[in-house]
C-alpha cells in the first residue's frame, strides 16, 4: 500500500510520460504536489524505488521509469493483539486479553518505522479492535512499514493502534509528523529547544529536530498482527 503522495506522485510521473515521453523534473513534481522543498520529492522517488514501482534509468538525466500501479489493497484479519504503554522497553509489549466487544477503527494506511514517510488517509478502510485496547480519545490505526522499533517488537507488517492526541511524554512512541509533510513512528525524547525521534534499532540513528518541526499526532496504545 502506498500513501496518498507516494500514490499521487506515481499517477503523475505515469501521465507525463504517457504525454510525452519524458519523465517531470524534481521541481514539477514539487509543484504537482504542492510540497515545500524539493527533499519530500527526493523522499518520495526513493520511496517508490524501494517498493519497487518505478525505476531510475542509469546515464539519463530525470529519466524514471513506471515499473508497476498499485493493486488494490486486501482485507486482512489480525490473529494477535499486543497492547501496553510503548516506551523505551522492550519488555512494554505484552499481549493483551482478548475480548468479546470490539469496535472498527479507521485504517489510514502505512507509516514508516524507518524513513519518514507520509500517513495515509483512507477513511474507506477499517480494523476492528477490542475495545479495552483504545485509548481515551478517538483512536485510528496504521500499518507498520520498516524495521527501525523491532526492538520494541514493532515489526514490519504489524499494525498499530494510535490515540489521537498532541500531547506524549518522554518515552513514549508517537505518531510524529516532520515538517507538515511526513508522518514517522518512533519513541520521543526532548532535548531542550530540540525533539528527537529514537529508533528502537541499533542499525538507525536518532533524527534530532527543531522542535517546531515537529507535531505529535498521536501515540501508540496497540499492535495487531497477523500470522500467515
């Protein structure tokens, strides 16, 4: 699943070469998206690179390649629950007692435990949840991608329950969002004027941000998975 400017971004560089045959520059795809700079662009090409989707033509300068168009994303049904308050222990994720009386939250989509990426907004798509794992304010759900808080058993393919909320404390995993363009899943820490955004993987480093870069959107309060 891709995330709505990843997905936009993919539709535009397809159009413009079925126009004409050449792929759009860094600066028309920040433009056509509306971005501010054109590093969410490079973050969004690399994005789709990985994922397999499009492709750089070697020796060619602006010269990309659609690979493939997103199929339709599949409903799936989480077997286990884990819940607990997230912090800097690993320890924090335990499974959680399953009840009868569950609730369907909306699935917004994918967040990166790794690279930023942007959180999608799909109101079309839903999980349910039991209800003793919500928080106290509205509550949605994300799908993990990336390996950055496998320490805290957060892993790629999971999904994640968040509690809309501005307001986390130190220790806390949250829904950041950087720079009003990226939403990233990481444990916060303050650090004076500064915020930083701690992976629980040894081979990632802490992002060290201005404070005013950074807006909590919400915390972690549940993980769903699914074993196949």
């Amino acid at each position: 699943m891709l995330t709505a400017k990843q997905h936009q971004l993919l539709v535009f560089i397809q159009e413009r070469l079925a126009e004409n045959g050449v792929s759009p520059s860094f600066d028309e795809m920040k433009d056509a998206l509306g971005l501010k700079s054109k590093s969410g662009v490079h973050r969004l090409v690399n994005a789709l690179e990985e994922r397999g989707f499009i492709r750089r033509m070697a020796n060619r300068a602006r010269a990309l390649e659609v690979i493939k168009m997103p199929e339709k994303p599949a409903t799936t049904t989480a077997s286990n629950v884990v819940a607990g308050n997230f912090g800097a222990s690993p320890k924090a994720a335990t499974p959680a007692p399953q009840e009868d009386h569950s609730i369907e939250i909306p699935l917004h989509g994918r967040i990166a435990a790794g690279t930023p990426i942007e959180a999608l907004e799909n109101r079309d798509s839903f999980v349910s949840v039991p209800h003793g794992m919500l928080g106290r304010g509205n509550c949605y759900a994300l799908e993990v991608s990336g390996d950055s808080m496998i320490e805290l058993g957060i892993l790629d393919g999971d999904t994640v329950v968040i509690e809309s909320t501005e307001v986390a404390r130190d220790g806390e995993v949250v829904v950041a969002l950087v720079d009003r363009e990226e939403a990233t899943l990481k444990t916060l820490r303050r650090n004076g004027r500064f915020i930083e955004l701690v992976p629980a993987n040894r081979d990632y480093k802490t992002q060290v941000l201005e404070a005013d870069r950074v807006k909590v959107q919400g915390r972690l309060v549940g993980l769903l998975r699914t074993y196949h």
